[in-house]
C-alpha cells in the first residue's frame, strides 16, 4: 500500500473516500504539512497502491495499515475513510489519539433502526452499473458527490481532473470498496470509542442527512460535530479554509 509523507509535526493519517486517492487531498494537505506530519494513504487498488484480492476487506486493510504507520497518530477518514478508521480505531484504540470522520456516516444505508442514511438501491444500482460502464459510473457519483453544494462545479471540475476519470482504480477494488459501504454497520464501534471524536459534515451532503449527525451524538455522547452550511459530500475542497479550521482546532485541544 503506497503512503505519502509529507510536513513536520504530530502524525495526522488521511483516509480518501471510495473511487478516490489521496491526491484529493492537494490543497488541504499542503495547508496542513505546515503542521503536521501527514500520512496520505492510497487505498488498495487507488492512486499508486497496487490491488491485490481481498486487500480491501476491511480486517485485512487494517492489518496492513497498522504495519506501516506510526504507532500512534491522529486519523482522518472521508466518506469510506471514514469506515476504515473507525474499524482501525476498533481494532487498535491505543494508535488513534483522535479520530476525524470528514462526511462520513457510521452505515451509510438505511435500516429499520438506522433511518439518517440513503436506501440501499441507490448503492446497489452503481455496483451494477459499474460492470457495464465504470467511467460513467463514476462521473455520475462526482456528479452526486457535489450536487448541493454552492460550488459544485468547482468541486466537480477539480475531482475529475484530479483522480476517478484520469487515474481510475482497479475495477475489483472499486466493487469490493462499495460493498464496504452497502454492509458495514458502525455503530456500535462508534459508540464504543474511547478517543475524542469529531464528525464534519456539509449541510447539503446528498449521501448523508444532516440528522445523522444528532443520531451519532446518541451513540457517543462524547462526539462533537459541525455542520458547514453550503457544503456537499466534499466539504474540504468547496470549503477548505472552514475545514482545516476545524481540524486544527480540534487536534490542538
């Protein structure tokens, strides 16, 4: 698996979000590396990690992110990101002083008892798209990834030009990242979180709903969270002075 370090400072892990690789994190990162000593992780199958079979079931991805990263750090995850650190964060409380989930849900489909998330269909109609057309099926996941925001077309025009379309990932990785999202259910390690925990999420995600956020609050009483007014499901590009705010402050506490 390809981790990128860069900067100077406290270890800060970054987790991408699914179809991605870390070099979504450009603008961010560079503000950050100014601080901090960033871990920018290419996920199995994205960006310049290779693709082995299984490698993204998630005990084998936190297994082989637990061999290569420092012993202790704070983490960041986005969207799928998000998942995998909070599976690292199960397995491992004691490498994760402070965990980040940047529009990330604990189940992103919903449930009889679990109704802030989208229905599985909508995931499922691009697992099946994605063996007939994966360029068009990731451009209409960037599509729905920025819809909503007051800058969706920048947003929009900066994802493609930096990754999916240009640096597509392993098509086996990008199936088995999306059931990733469709069966994982992380609630009960959410509320089970011993470290401070922060979600940031845009009020106008259209794959999370702003009451996700009062939900996970139930769960871990001890989770803070912000909602950025105008933001999509890419709040540290459309609103990234906001978001490193944000991040910043909370790592400094």
């Amino acid at each position: 698996m390809h981790i990128k370090v860069i900067g100077q400072g406290p270890d800060l892990v970054m987790l991408h979000g699914w179809s991605m690789n870390s070099a979504v994190w450009h603008d961010l990162a560079g503000n950050l590396a100014k601080s901090y000593t960033l871990h920018l992780v290419d996920l199995p199958g994205h960006g310049q990690s290779d693709w082995q079979e299984g490698a993204l079931e998630l005990a084998t991805i936190v297994e082989n992110l637990a061999q290569q990263l420092s012993e202790k750090a704070v983490y960041l995850g986005w969207s799928l990101g998000g998942l995998i650190s909070l599976a690292f964060a199960e397995r491992y409380p004691q490498r994760v002083t402070k965990l980040i989930l940047l529009a990330a849900s604990p189940c992103f489909v919903r449930t009889g008892q679990w109704e802030c998330a989208m229905e599985a269909v909508i995931f499922n109609a691009f697992a099946d798209n994605l063996q007939d057309n994966q360029a068009e099926t990731l451009q209409r996941f960037l599509l729905l990834q920025a819809r909503g925001s007051q800058h969706s077309r920048d947003t929009i025009r900066q994802l493609s030009h930096q990754l999916a379309i240009e640096n597509p990932p392993n098509p086996v990785a990008l199936k088995d990242g999306l059931n990733v999202l469709i069966t994982s259910d992380m609630r009960i390690q959410l509320a089970a979180l011993n470290c401070p925990v922060t979600m940031i999420l845009g009020e106008r995600d259209t794959l999370i709903p702003n009451d996700m956020l009062s939900e996970a609050q139930q769960l871990n009483s001890n989770l803070t969270t912000h909602l950025l007014a105008g933001a999509g499901h890419a709040p540290f590009i459309a609103h990234a002075a906001q978001c490193q705010h944000i991040i910043e402050q909370f790592i400094n506490e």
